[in-house]
C-alpha cells in the first residue's frame, strides 16, 4: 500500500522523503503508518498485584523498588515460578511496592 | 548539538527546558516501531528433549529485537501455568534433574520458540500459549 500520508521523522544520515521498506523501516526514528507501543499504565503499584482488565495480556516491565516516594532503586522483578506474571486481568507475582509499565501490543 | 527535530511535553512541561522523562515524544531517540504481533500455541511432549517450532517469518534481512511472553510449565506444581511470563527463563528443581525451559530466538528470516520441560510425571502433550512483537529495530543499530 502507497504510504503517502502521516509523519516521518528519519535518523541522522538517512533521507526522510524515501519511502520505507521492510528493510528500512529501521533507519526512521518514527513512522506515522508504523505501529509503535503505548502506555497504558506507568507508576507505583502498592500491593502484589495490578488489576488492568484490559481483556488481553499486555506487555510488561515491572520493577521491585523501595519506595514510592523516595526510591533508591529500581530492581527488574524477578522471572522465576514464583516471579511476576500476567494474566488477560492482573499483574500478579509483584514485589511491594513495585513499579510498573504497561504497554499495549501495538 | 543539532537544533532540530521534534519534541512533545507532558500537560504543564515547558518542552523548551522540561527533561526527556517529561516529553511524550522526542524525535532524537528513535521509537521501537513494530512490524508484527501475534499469538500462537506450541504443543510438545513433556518429559522429552527439546522442542523448537518456527513461531513467525520475515523478510528483514537482519536479526529484529523482540518480546515474547509464554505460557509456562510449573515444574513445582507438576501442571501448566496459564499465567504468562516474559521469556527466556529456565527453570529447575532438585539439583537440575527437574527442569522447564522457554528460549525463543531471532534469525535473519525467522523467530522461532525452543521449549521444554521435564518432571519425570510422564505427562506427554502439553499445549502452550504465547504471545510475541517483532520489531523493525535491530539489536544492533538502534
């Protein structure tokens, strides 16, 4: 399909009015007909769990910290069997407090 | 520095001095752009050697970074896990000798989902669920 519509914004070095192919895609910083990740959710959770009931598993980082205020660390949860997991409605698994970053699929 | 290029401040930011954490978009940093996103099921037999399916092909011409959360097989509770997990993870018990393992891996032209698992329960099929995003950005050159 002809792109001939949305924003493109190239990286340094690479011709912005060239029309991106599979193979060059890459060489775009954004691409107003290429899907990108949002944010559905980013912050503290304090508790084990975040109900999102989105109704599919989205993408996740979740982080263990110290404090929801003053943090002094930010900890990539743990992925083991008793480690944080997702569900089509929750994030269950997580440390407290924890923060999160939902994204939707795309 | 170059002054040029885009950027977006969150509601009451001053895009002008405001920091990268408060912008929604800065046309400097290259967002992850995604090419596809899918579900699937891998289906193998537990208690055996290693299973490795093909989960999607493209045409790229270079390895793509990607995510991939899976289905799992909870080696402790001797069932599956309808939970979903970010992979890889490997997992064991006893020493070793009981083990659940998810290792998905990117090509030039395929990503595909090696996984196992063995409790010695003699469980044989076992299907899992996964869900994956490949994306236009290599590991390399982002």
């Amino acid at each position: 399909m002809a792109e001939d519509y949305g924003a493109k914004v190239s990286k340094d070095g690479h011709d912005v009015t060239a029309t991106p192919t599979e193979a060059t895609r890459k060489n775009f910083v954004s691409i107003g007909s290429t899907d990108a990740h949002k944010i559905i959710y980013s912050g503290y959770v304090s508790a084990t769990s975040y109900t999102h009931n989105l109704g599919y598993v989205p993408i996740f980082f979740a982080f263990e910290t110290d404090s929801v205020t003053t943090p002094t660390y930010f900890k990539p949860m743990e992925n083991s069997p008793y480690g944080v997991r997702a569900t089509t409605t929750q994030i269950t698994n997580l440390t407290n407090p924890s923060y999160l970053i939902l994204l939707h699929r795309g | 520095m170059a002054d040029y290029g885009i950027k977006i401040s969150k509601p009451g930011k001053d895009v002008l001095t405001c920091g990268i954490e408060d912008l929604i978009y800065y046309s400097k940093y290259p967002l992850l752009k995604i090419k596809s996103t899918g579900t699937g099921t891998i289906t193998y037999d537990h208690d055996d050697a290693s299973n490795d399916v093909l989960v999607a092909t493209h045409s790229l011409g270079y390895i793509p970074i990607f995510t991939f959360l899976t289905q799992w097989y909870d080696i402790d509770g001797d069932a599956k896990s309808t939970t979903y997990r970010h992979a890889p993870f490997y997992d064991s018990l006893a020493g070793g000798a009981v083990v659940t393992r998810a290792r998905p891996y990117a090509s030039t032209t395929e990503l595909r989902y090696e996984v196992g698992s063995y409790t010695g329960s003699g469980i044989t099929s076992i299907s899992l669920d996964y869900i994956y995003v490949i994306y236009y950005d290599p590991d390399a050159d982002l």
